[in-house]
C-alpha cells in the first residue's frame, strides 16, 4: 500500500490497528495521525469537515460512554492505491451512559448499538468517511423513543433539520459499483423490500437471509420474519428513488464472502404518528450501509444500517 505506514499488512489490517490506538487506547490526539486536515464526515445527520470536527465528536462521545468499545465484526474492503481504498468497517459497540450530552443526562443504562463506516483512506489517513450508526437502538437503550430524542436535536436548531450536503469524495476515488449480474441481485434485494408494492424472495430461490439485523438494535430470524419485518417498515414508507453508491463483495478462501453496499432512497413519510400529520409530505432521504455474508451465492446473514433518528428529525423538521 504505496504512502502507508510499512507496519500496515493491508487494509484490513489498518483500520483495526488505527481503531484499536484511538478507542481501545483512548489516544484520541493519535486521529492527527489517521485522519487528513480537511477529512469530509457525513452521516444521515450531520456533515462535518476537518479534522478537529473527528476530534471533538470522539471526545462528546467519550463523555457519555467513557467506556464504549468498538469491536471489529468485519472489514470488507475496495479500491486501489491510486484513487484511494475503501474499507466498510462493522463495528459492535458496548457501552455505558454515565455522562451528559446529547443523549440527555445520565441514566446509566448498558447500551448496544452497531455502527458502519465507509472511508476513503490514502497515503495513511482517511480522506473522506460515510457513517450510519443505529442510533434508535441506542435511544431504546436508554428509554427514549426515537421520535423523542428527534424532537430533542431538532430543538438545538430551532426546529430545523439542517445537514448541510457533503462534498463529493476526493479527486481520482471512484466507489466501486458491482456491475455483474451477481452484485446487483443482492442489490435489489434491498432496492425491492422498499419500492416493490410485493417485494420478491431474495432472488427467487425461496431463501431470505435467516439471520438479520435491522434497526432499532433488533435481530430477526428466519426469512418469513425479515419479509414481514420490511413489509411492515414499508407500511410507513412511500420510497421513490433508489440509488446505490457502493457495492462490492469480497472472496475470501477460508470463510464465508461477505458483501458491503451503501445506498440512499428518497421517500414520504406515510405512518400515523400524531406529531406527523403536519409534516408527512416532507421528502425523506434515507441513508444506509449494509453488509452480508454469502455461502455458495446464498445470503445467510445481513446487517441493514439506517439511522432512524436521522429519518424523524426530517419528517419533524419545520
């Protein structure tokens, strides 16, 4: 890897290095190191650029969860060294809410929450990061409605949903696209549960993925539960415009293949919540990253982000 540190192997073997210095040894400084000056951070919130951004977003969340991990569940990775690599990093995270912030005061509960992160890193930084953590599932934790905690961000801004659109990624980085028929029909396993008013098996063969996690920091299993659960999301749902950003699988000798697709969808919000009914006819943008494991070209498990907080601070925003 032209540019990296040469204690790096790979990819793969970088961001579980820089991970591990910066949570697991709290040497928050070290992100000068790993991330670059002007380092772009979108998540379905919030649009951040710089490095100080990183900073001051690792130390609040320090701050509420003092003792949050971050354990690596896989790295599933792409492009080159010359336009940049890319590396979907799943992340596991326990923790606990013993300070102030965001989240609201103290209730020092034990929270679980799954993060995903795609970032663009060359010549030994991240240069640009997409971010989408289940931040219903840390709200459910904690004993607040996702609608609620909305409402509460929404207040910091008077109302308004403000996330400013992110710069296009770095120069000479192109985000690979499947393109062969095999990527695409795990794609539009998730382009059908939101915009098909029946949406199909996962491709045709009678089997969904029997193990799937969803947000709100829920695990369903068997494939029956994961086409009632989206049918059921859809129910809320009016989606439009489907457009996937990345997508990629890995083939790996020794275990399972696993896939990494980011994707957004336009969409209205059609649900019955009473705080709602003056706001519904918003267009929605729903941000996700989703990975998956394959054996044998069939998807046995899933891991859908999509930050539902994100999702009502839209549909409440003035």
């Amino acid at each position: 890897m032209r540019g990296f540190d040469t204690e790096f192997r790979d990819l793969d073997h970088y961001i579980r290095v820089i991970t591990d210095r910066i949570w697991e040894g709290r040497q928050i400084e070290r992100i000068r190191d790993y991330y670059s000056e002007g380092c772009v951070v979108e998540t379905p919130s919030i649009t951040t650029v710089g490095v100080e951004a990183v900073i001051k977003g690792t130390r609040d969340t320090l701050l509420q969860f003092p003792d949050r991990r971050l354990l690596a569940e896989d790295v599933v990775v792409s492009g080159d060294e010359n336009g940049g690599f890319l590396s979907s990093h799943r992340i596991f995270s326990p923790m606990t809410h013993v300070g102030p912030g965001v989240f609201g005061q103290p209730t020092f509960k034990t929270v679980f929450a799954r993060t995903i992160a795609d970032c663009v890193c060359k010549e030994n930084r991240i240069i640009h990061e997409w971010l989408v953590r289940d931040q219903s599932a840390i709200a459910k934790n904690i004993g607040i409605e996702p609608q609620d905690l909305a409402l509460q961000w929404l207040g910091r801004t008077d109302g308004h949903f403000t996330k400013e659109k992110a710069p296009k990624p770095p120069q000479g980085y192109f985000s690979h696209i499947g393109t062969d028929l095999e990527i695409e029909s795990y794609v539009s396993h998730w382009r059908s549960f939101l915009l098909d008013d029946k949406p199909r098996e996962f491709l045709g063969r009678g089997h969904v993925p029997i193990i799937a996690a969803v947000p709100g920091g829920k695990t369903i299993v068997g494939g029956d539960a994961v086409s009632e659960h989206w049918t059921t999301w859809k129910e809320s749902w009016e989606a439009h415009q489907f457009v996937c950003e990345h997508a990629v699988i890995n083939r790996r000798e020794d275990r399972h293949d696993t896939l990494a697709a980011r994707w957004r969808a336009h969409a209205t919000y059609k649900g019955n919540d009473p705080r709602a009914t003056q706001h519904s006819k918003h267009e929605i943008e729903i941000m996700a990253i989703c990975h998956a494991d394959l054996i044998d070209g069939q998807l046995i498990r899933e891991w859908v982000l999509i930050d539902e907080v994100a999702l009502w601070m839209q549909i409440l925003s003035h």
